[in-house]
C-alpha cells in the first residue's frame, strides 16, 4: 500500500486552491474600486447614455444625488448606483485598456494558469495515486511549473497594485474634455485580493510538489544476533533460515 509524503498531499490540495482563486480574481472586475456622489442636476445626459451609449435607466431630475461605484478589472469595468439594481458592464476600452501596465497584467496571469494547469496535471500523474511508487522527478516537475506560476501572478498583482490609481490617466490630453465621469478616489477591490491570496497557495503548494525531488531514507534492517552478516526480519524480529543449511525431515517412530 502506499504511504503518500505529506509534501505532495500539501502541494496537491494547495495547487489547485490557488488556481481556483486566481482564476476567479482574473475573470471578475473588481480590482480596483472607487466611489463618488454625481449630483443630478445638469447631469441628465450623463446618466441617460451611459458608457458605450448604454444608459442606466434614470430619467434627469428624479433625484438630487446619486452615490456611483465604478470597477475596474483586467477584462471588465461596472459602474452602479449605490443600493440599487441598476448596473452596467462593458469590456475594458479606452485609455485603461491601452495602458501597458494592465496589458502585462493580462499576460502575466494568462501565463500564470495556464503554467499552473500544466504543472497540476504533472503532478497528478506523479503522485500515481493508483500504485505504490510515485514518480517524484514528474512531481517535483510539476511543483517547479506551479511555482513558477505563482511567481508570475505575484508580479502581475504587485505591477497592479503599484500603479493603482495611475492605470489608464497617462493619455490624458489638455484641452480635451476626458473626464466623462467625475473624478473617483480609487483604491484596491475584493478580486485583488483574491488574486494574492490565489498566487500565495500557488507558490506554497508548488514548493512543498518540490520537495518530491528528495528521497525518503530507507529504514536500516536489524541484524540476527547469531548471525551478523544475516539481517533479521522487521515484522517478527527474528532471524531467517539460511539457505546453505541442508533440510532435514523430522518422522516420529511409535513403537
């Protein structure tokens, strides 16, 4: 029966943890975060087109204020009313999708599940969970492409998170009415959060499939007492019969 190393039962559960997280940090658009109040007045238009000319459904004059939240992601950016139903999404345009910091970002983390798929796979043919001896190079492989991975989706993240409230404001022109929202005070949303908590469980679990590469130590047999140069059993403690040693039958005469 095999004894599966506590590493690759770690490496195992944790890899696919993060690659789940990731994968659900890179596919939602709150990465970044920011909030502001847009007064109805004179701003009718406003929330009538909407972006990409797709309104939100608010007709000039029904309220005074309104709380907007606008996200951003890697894919897709929403804006809603605070406290209501009426939200749009749209894919990401503009100045924020040209931007090259947001274009590594999609890159890095593409490259980072798809490593991180690869190096699962690996690892789940050498663990072989079906027979008593694991491949540990095949693991350890696998381990290497999940640390990797996560090393990857780290930078991206870091690159990101640096440059937060820059992203998509560099091709802003003078003279030109670009601001066709107000202005938000952005900050870090729950998918960025997600995403550090994803590439973590990916660089631990890929680093404890590593440790595949070292072989356990084999267990030294006791030897017989009698005969030294003879190792004795592990299970009973007792000394074999040496084979050079003539058999002989043993019959019980009655009289």
């Amino acid at each position: 029966m095999m004894q599966t190393p506590a590493s690759m039962v770690m490496g195992i559960v944790f890899s696919p943890l993060g690659l789940v997280l990731l994968f659900t940090a890179a596919i939602t658009p709150q990465w970044r975060e920011g909030q502001t109040r847009l007064s109805v007045s004179g701003s009718g238009s406003l929330l009538r087109s909407g972006p990409k000319g797709n309104g939100l459904g608010l007709r000039s004059g029904s309220v005074e204020a309104l709380l907007l939240v606008r996200s951003d992601g890697l894919w897709e950016s929403c804006l809603q009313v605070e406290k209501s139903e009426l939200k749009q999404c749209w894919p990401v345009a503009g100045p924020y999708q040209r931007d090259p910091r947001v274009r590594l970002a999609q890159g890095l983390v593409l490259t980072s599940l798809f490593l991180c798929g690869t190096g699962i796979v690996l690892a789940c043919i050498g663990v072989r969970c079906w027979t008593d001896l694991p491949l540990r190079g095949v693991t350890a492989t696998g381990g290497l492409l999940v640390v990797t991975a996560g090393v990857l989706s780290l930078t991206a993240l870091s690159v990101y998170t640096q440059n937060l409230g820059r992203l998509g404001m560099q091709e802003q022109r003078p003279g030109v009415n670009s601001s066709r929202f107000p202005p938000l005070s952005l900050h870090a949303a729950g998918s960025l959060y997600f995403g550090w908590l994803g590439s973590c469980l990916q660089v631990l679990g890929g680093g404890a499939l590593m440790f595949s590469f070292k072989r356990p130590r084999r267990p030294t047999c006791p030897s017989c007492p009698t005969c030294p140069e003879v190792p004795a059993c592990p299970a009973c403690r007792s000394c074999p019969v040496s084979n050079n040693k003539p058999s002989t039958d043993v019959y019980e005469v009655s009289c």
